[in-house]
C-alpha cells in the first residue's frame, strides 16, 4: 500500500499531470483559458508522430518475434470483448437504454493514446523498459470495439448505421494512420533515424505533453460542467469500476502472453482507458441517436484523470506485486 501511495504521488506532482489539473480547474471555474483549436490539433499530430516513430525503432532493435504476433492478436480479440463486458455492467450499474449504453460500451474497448502515452513517461521515470511494439497494440485496439457495439446494438433490436464508408474511415481514420505510418517510418530507418530528428521527437516531446493535457483538462472540465444533470450515479460509478476491472484483464493476458513488467503494465492501461477521439467521431455516424454528452463525459471527463491520478501508478504498483519484477 505504501508503494501504491508513493508512486500516486509522485504521479501527482509530476509536469503532467498538473498541467491537466490545471485545464480542469480553469475550466470548472470559467476561466477565459483556451488552447487554439489548430495548435491542439498540431500537437496531437506530434505525439503520435513521436511515440509511433519512437515505437518502430524500438522493434527495429528488438526485432519480430511471437510475442509481437500474440500481443497483436490479444489486442484484437480484447478490443472486441471488453465492450461486452462494459456494455453488461453499464445494463446493471444504470438505466441507459441499449443504444446509450453500446456506444459507451465502445469507448471502454478501444484506448486513449493520451493516456497510452503518459504511462510510457511514467515508465521511463521509473527506469522500466517496455516493448516499443506496444504502439502497434495501441493503433489494432483502436476499431474492433466499434464492431462490438454495432453489433450489441443490432442484436437489441435497435437500427444501427453501418454505413458503406464507416470502416473506411475508420480503418484511415487519421490517429491511426499517423500512429502506424510513423511506426513503420521508425522501424525501416532504426536507430539511424533516431539520431536523425530526436532534437526534435525526444527533447522537446514531455514539455508538448504538458501543453497537450492542459488542453484535455480544458475540454474535460467543461464536458463535466456542461453534462452534471445527464450523468447517474451509477454511471460515473461505472467509468472508474470499469478500468479497475478491464486492466485486470490487461494485466492476465500480459501475464500469458510472456510481456516484461513494462509491456505488462502498458497493456493494463490500453485495456483500462477510454478513447476519446476515434470511437466519438463514429458513434456520431453510426448511433446518431445516442447521448454525445454521456459517452464523452464519462470517457473524457471520468475515467481519463482517473487513469492519469491514481489508475497508472495503481496498475504500475498492482504488476510489480503480481509479477515480482
């Protein structure tokens, strides 16, 4: 206990994590503060940039073996399944009807890159050592969840859109395209290409972060603000059970599959988050008919600073006890 309330600290006053807090508070007060849309967007596309670069260099030194294949197919096979799981505890835990429910059920089977992302600088603090294949995890975890609630939803009965273009985008989807495409990028050039930009991809990449999650507290603070009235109990009850349960998951199927305590430890927090970006944007076209204001607030607005307080160094301290490392 005294490990888990150690690392949660130390998590807390990190650059990181206040810069959200700071976004939060800004927007639960009403301040003026905001990020330009333009320069939030370039930001995004530099951190995926950098991690999926990052990544494929990493591979590059460690090159493919059956670990990597295993970790792609239990990421595949995890994005389908969790959102069951969420979508039968969102059906006990509140009274969201079907559609409501599946199109949250969704959000908790694909990841939030974020926070994918936060968790390798804990790591990195931390002195641990994780498989950089993980980013390819990340970008296959992405969709497969979507396919889970359209199906939950046309097995309810309910009209789902699954429209001709709808796997298109959501295969080109651009967060994937960057994540992967900067992946391949990192592993054709290797440490090489590395050397090459990391002034550019490695110094300046935790201060980017910073300015990236104050932007993230901002938009959370006021989806909480702005949805108080739509949310149960049992739903924001549901948002921090949920990661609690799914990185468990995350971290027996690490376990399995033979990961290091860092692999481990980030595919507990892929299985634990809640995306924020891709699965929003579908939902928009294939549930138009559910509550953007309930999916978004619990994804963004609960289950995201959970995961960035107290979920890490808890999933973190939870796989060092189980595995001994």
């Amino acid at each position: 206990m005294n490990e888990i309330l150690s690392l949660t600290g130390a998590n807390l006053i990190s650059p990181i994590i206040l810069s959200f807090a700071l976004g939060l508070v800004a927007a639960l007060a009403r301040s003026e503060l905001t990020i330009p849309e333009a320069v939030a967007k370039g930001m995004s596309i530099y951190l995926l940039f950098a991690i999926g670069f990052k990544g494929g260099v990493a591979v590059s030194a460690h090159g493919i073996d059956t670990t990597l294949v295993l970790s792609l197919v239990a990421g595949v096979v995890l994005s389908f399944g969790l959102p069951m799981l969420a979508f039968g505890m969102l059906r006990l835990m509140t009274g969201l009807s079907n559609i409501d429910a599946a199109a949250v059920a969704a959000h908790y089977g694909s990841i939030s890159i974020v926070t994918f992302v936060a968790t390798t600088s804990v790591l990195k603090g931390q002195m641990i050592d994780s498989e950089g294949y993980m980013v390819a995890v990340a970008a296959v975890m992405e969709a497969p969840a979507i396919l889970s609630a359209l199906w939950l939803v046309a097995r309810s009965g309910s009209k789902a859109k699954m429209e001709p273009d709808l796997m298109r985008e959501l295969m080109l989807n651009g967060s994937i395209v960057l994540l992967v495409g900067s992946f391949f990028i990192g592993a054709l050039t290797g440490e090489k290409g590395l050397a090459e930009i990391s002034p550019f991809i490695v110094a300046p990449f935790k201060g980017v972060l910073c300015l990236f999650l104050l932007d993230m507290g901002l938009i959370a603070g006021r989806g909480l603000r702005q949805s108080k009235k739509v949310l149960s109990v049992g739903a924001v009850a549901f948002a921090i059970a949920m990661p609690l349960v799914s990185s468990f998951i995350g971290l027996l199927v690490g376990m399995l599959i033979g990961l290091s305590l860092g692999g481990i430890v980030l595919l507990m927090v892929l299985c634990a988050s809640a995306s924020y970006i891709a699965v929003p944007a579908a939902m928009r076209v294939a549930l138009p008919e559910a509550n953007p204001a309930i999916y978004l607030t619990l994804s963004l607005g609960v289950t995201f600073p959970f995961n960035l307080a107290l979920g890490i160094p808890l999933y973190l301290a939870i796989a060092q006890t189980v595995t001994g490392a």
